[in-house]
C-alpha cells in the first residue's frame, strides 16, 4: 500500500474515532458531563482542538518518517 495512502487511511481512522468519542461522552453519566465540561474550556478545549488540527499532521509525520518535503 503506498504511504500517503496508509497515512491517510489512518487520518480518517483516528479522526472518526475521536469524534465518536467527543459525542460520547457526555452520555457516560456525571463524570462524563464533568468530562465534557472539561473539554469545553481551557486546557481541555486546546487539547481537542490539537488532536483535530495538528495531531494528524504530527502522527503523520512520525508514522511515515522516509517522507520527506520538498
């Protein structure tokens, strides 16, 4: 399998999953609210939007090191 192929198949695993689970939990109960309060503020709210922004282009990277820019 090429390696953007492989990558990007990967991306959209990750990115699929991690938005199941934002959407679930705040159905898991009063930790899950007190999860997904977390989330919506500082530090929390920098953590999913790293995860959703620069995550893939980080895992990416490291998951394909023989890539190289040009």
């Amino acid at each position: 399998m090429p390696p953007f192929l492989q990558i990007a198949l990967i991306t959209l695993a990750a990115m699929l999953a991690g938005a199941a689970v934002v959407h679930l939990v705040p159905r898991l109960g009063p930790a899950g609210r007190a999860v997904s309060l977390w989330l919506c503020r500082a530090p929390g709210l920098d953590l999913a939007i790293t995860y959703f922004t620069a995550g893939p282009m980080i895992a990416g990277r490291s998951r394909a090191p023989g890539l190289r820019g040009r």
